[in-house]
C-alpha cells in the first residue's frame, strides 16, 4: 500500500488560505496590518505586498471597487443561510410576524460579520486574479524593486 501524500502541511488549502485571510499566491502571508477585523479604523488597512512572497495587493488603481459586488454577494449567501436555519428551527409566517423578526436576527447578524465579509470579499476578489504558487514562498523585501507580481 502506497502512503498518502499530505501536501496540506506544505501548502495551505484554498478555503483555508481565503477563511483566514492569507495571500492568494504563498497561501501563508496575511494580508491585513491588523489581525483583528473589529479594529474598525484599521478593518481594511492592508500591507502593500505580501509580507511572506511580495506579491502586491492592490494591483492597479481602484482595483478595490470590485469588492463591492463580492461583499453584497456575500451578504446575500449569508441572509440565505440564515432564513434556512432560522426557518428550519423557528418556522417562518407573515401570521406571526416571524418573518420580522428573522429580518431583524438577520440585519444583527450581517451587521456584526460585515467587517470580515468586508475583509474575506478583498482577498477572494484578489484571488479572481493573482492564483496560488508554491514555489513563490520565500521572503521578499518591501523595499526590493525587483518584486514580483
């Protein structure tokens, strides 16, 4: 029997590289100045090139405006998988008035995840367009003019 090839110890996972907010290309840098989402002065401060591989975050100017459509598609997912379970556990029924109360669970909720759904829409967007590299993993100086990406 042939033993299985881990390759998750060396080269972090799509979904785990996207939830935890790293660099799309190394998989391991994080992206953001601040590790903390909730620091809302600070919540979309990002590092101008990965600090692990150098790959530059924002690659042109307004490249961020896409965000927007990520963020509210993401919003959407979010207010779907709410009126699931809130269904599934409470019911749903203008009668009651419950379908108010799961818009107002459900404005509470999105609310409060905003700042990492805000945060998660950059680096997926970033991914749309910089894709995953296992040989770009070394450390790279900022100040190095030679930087790829």
């Amino acid at each position: 029997m042939k033993p299985s090839r881990s390759t998750s110890a060396h080269h972090p996972g799509y979904l785990y590289a996207i939830l935890h907010l790293k660099c799309p290309r190394c998989r391991k840098g994080f992206l953001f100045r601040t590790p903390n989402p909730y620091n809302l002065k600070h919540t979309l401060d990002m590092h101008e090139h990965c600090p692990v591989c150098g790959q530059k975050t924002e690659l042109e100017t307004g490249f961020w405006y896409g965000t927007g459509y990520v963020s509210y598609a993401l919003s959407v997912a979010l207010s779907a998988f709410n009126l699931a379970w809130y269904w599934i556990f409470f019911g749903i029924s203008w009668k009651d008035n419950s379908i108010l109360y799961w818009l107002l669970i459900n404005a509470a909720i999105v609310l409060i995840a905003m700042p990492y759904l805000m945060r998660l829409s950059r680096v997926l967007y970033l991914s749309f367009f910089v894709h995953y590299d296992p040989h770009e993993t070394h450390h790279v100086s900022v100040g190095d003019h030679n930087l790829p990406g």
